[in-house]
C-alpha cells in the first residue's frame, strides 16, 4: 500500500507505504507524485514513512525511481525518511545516488517523532533564512 498526500501551506509532500506494495501500487504512487507536483515551486521538502513495510515487490523499483526522479526534476529541497529497521531499505540508498544530485539533502531517523522534529528544525531555518533574504 503506498500513500502520497502534499500540504501545499507547509510546502511538504508525505509518501507512506506500508505492509506489501505491488508494483501496480508504485506505478500509481509515481503518478500520483507527478500530479500533485504540477505547480510546485522548487524547494518543497518530502517525508517518505517506511515504518509500516514489510515488503515490496522488485518490480516497484522501477516506479520509486520515477519518484525519485520526478521529485529531483521539480527541485525538491530534502527528503527525511522514517525507517526504524535498516533491513527494510529496500534498496533507497542505492537508488538515490543514481536519482538524487548532491545539492539534495537526505536523512533517515529510526521514529517519525524524531524525523518531524527535523522538519521542523529546518522549516524554522528556512523560515528565517527567507526573512532574511526579504531584508
């Protein structure tokens, strides 16, 4: 099962996936990212949540590339991941370095309390980054 919600006001996309994911679920997860991005400016930041997977098939491999790519193209500041099991990772790390450029900022936390206190750490320095350039 994949989720993507995007809260345009805090300017942050939410992929979940949880227990199985098919591939059919990945290709409509990649989709679904494409569509709620049209219109985004670039710096959006994106809070992947892995806490629920079990598994996911080889073949959404494919389509979490797209995802990566998509997000890439349309500039996304950072990605934090939730993923408290390290053997679940389904193959981010590597996909990111063939997705992802340097400029991308990424992070793994173990809880989605401490992957949310990050967020907000950092929508605070960009809050006051912008207020500063506003000057």
């Amino acid at each position: 099962m994949y989720s993507v919600e995007l809260d345009r006001s805090k300017r942050l996309l939410v992929i979940s996936a949880g227990q199985r994911v098919t591939g059919e679920e990945a290709r409509q997860a990649a989709q679904q990212v494409r569509e709620l991005l049209e219109g985004v400016a670039p710096g959006f930041r994106v809070l992947a949540d892995f806490r629920w997977l079990d598994s996911m098939d080889a073949v959404a491999a494919r389509h979490v590339a797209q995802i990566m790519d998509a997000l890439a193209e349309k500039q996304v500041a950072s990605v934090t991941r939730v993923m408290p099991d390290p053997h679940k990772d389904i193959g981010l790390n590597i996909l990111s370095q063939f997705h992802y450029g340097p400029e991308i900022q990424i992070t793994t936390f173990e809880t989605l309390a401490d992957a949310v206190q990050s967020l907000v750490k950092e929508g605070r320095g960009t809050s006051e980054e912008m207020a500063t350039h506003d000057q």
